[in-house]
C-alpha cells in the first residue's frame, strides 16, 4: 500500500508540471470584415441615349434683333459615344471630372412666319457633341449619386429653304452644362468594377449668328438670324473602372 501511495502521488505531480508547460489556448480571432466599395479611380465607358431639345431662329438687321423667323420649335434625336474620367473618394464623398464625346443627329424644322417667307423653313441640326464636366456624389457604398457641371461644344447646322432653293451654314457652338445621375458598380473585383449609369443633362448654348451677311436666293433673301439652342439629354451607360490601390474585395 505504501508503495501505491507513493507512485499516485509522483504521476498526479508529473501530469502537473505537463499541464503547466503547455502553452495557453489563443482565443477565437474574427475575420475583418470585408471592406466597402471606393470609387477612387478612373474609368472609361460608353453611353447612349435620348436627345431633345428647342431652338429658335430669330431674325437680325445690323446689330438690332428683328422679330422672330421661325418661332420656338423641337427638336429630337439620338446620341451615342464614349467618355473617360477618375474620381477620388473622402469618406463618402466622391469628387471627379468626365469628358464624354457623342454623335448625334437631334433636328428639327419649322415653316417661317410672318413677315417672312411663308413658303420658306428653317432647320436647326447637331451632329456632334462634346462635354467637359467636373462630378460632385454622395457614395452608399456601391451605389453613387450625383450633380455634374461644365462646358460643352457642339457641332451644328442651319438650313434654310425656300422655292428657290436652300442654304446651310454650319458653326462650332459652346455653352454651359448641368445635370444629375446615379451609378452602381454591378460587377467588383480586386482591379476595379463595371458600373452601370443613368443620367441627365441640360445644355444651354445661348444664340449664335448664322448666314451673315445675307444671301440672295432668286427673288428670295436668306436673312441673317441668330439662333438659339438647348438640349436635355437622357442617357444610359457603362464604365470600366480601375481602382487605385484599393483593397481586394469579394466578386459580385
């Protein structure tokens, strides 16, 4: 009995001394949460959509502004193109630039009024239009909403037609931009994402003189005339965007 004693005691004093040379357990650590979408960036894309718009051919004697040719009248058209830009991310707000270029073929025509020749019409034609804007969102993570501003240029051309004839004249116009939109980057990976867009933008271009001087058509005079132009454009588009950096993400 003695001897049993005395071997339990030495093996619960070896288990022991085992028990306090093994290292401590680590506790659980969490996955880091996967980081939100950052729209810091560039991007290239393509756009297509919807144009309409009013111009007004408006009548000029020297440098005095004459009754109106034409009256306001529509125009409508289609636009599509490409544009480029970068944006950068401060906490939820998203600062960039997009330049876009669209071919268009937006017209309209109306038939001149009195006193002019009844049995004339004028036209107001774009064929091309180039926008510089700066961008101002709001990021909800995939989802940015935002304002856009800036200058835009557009090629255009009047036509002026009568019995005895037509003319046209065609000139680089320049006006101002604003609009609004939303974008969702649908597609994210580790170099960037594919995003889908819709926005809105009104252009105004102000007047320009057109067929100045005059020309003689027949019996007919094709006048000099200042015309005014706007549009509003709504478009849909998609962006491939290359991120800066930023950290790798789950695939959506």
């Amino acid at each position: 009995m003695k001897w049993l004693l005395v071997a339990a005691m030495t093996a619960g004093l070896a288990s022991h001394a085992a028990a306090a040379d093994a290292p401590a357990a680590r506790p659980a650590v969490k996955a880091p949460a996967p980081a939100g979408f950052n729209w810091t960036g560039c991007y290239v894309g393509i756009q297509a959509g919807g144009s309409w718009g009013k111009s007004e051919h408006v009548g000029r004697a020297g440098d005095t502004s004459g009754p109106t040719i034409s009256g306001t009248f529509n125009l409508t058209g289609t636009v599509a193109g490409g544009n480029f830009g970068c944006d950068f991310q401060i906490e939820k707000t998203v600062l960039g630039f997009e330049n876009d270029l669209s071919w268009t073929n937006k017209h309209g025509t109306a038939q001149d009024l009195p006193p002019f020749n009844v049995a004339g019409t004028s036209s107001t034609r774009e064929t091309w239009i180039d926008m510089f804007r700066g961008r101002v969102g709001y990021a909800l993570d995939q989802f940015l909403i935002y304002g856009t501003a800036g200058v835009a240029f557009a090629g255009t051309e009047i036509t002026v037609s009568n019995p005895a004839g037509s003319i046209t004249d065609s000139k680089t116009r320049t006006g101002l931009a604003a609009g609004l939109g939303g974008e969702w980057a649908a597609y994210v990976d580790s170099w960037g994402a594919v995003s889908l867009k819709l926005e809105y933008v009104h252009v105004d271009f102000g007047s320009k003189r057109y067929v100045d001087p005059a020309v003689p058509m027949g019996a007919f005079t094709v006048g000099t005339r200042d015309v005014r132009l706007t549009d509003d454009i709504v478009r849909a588009g998609v962006n491939v965007r290359f991120n800066w950096d930023a950290p790798v993400v789950t695939k959506y």
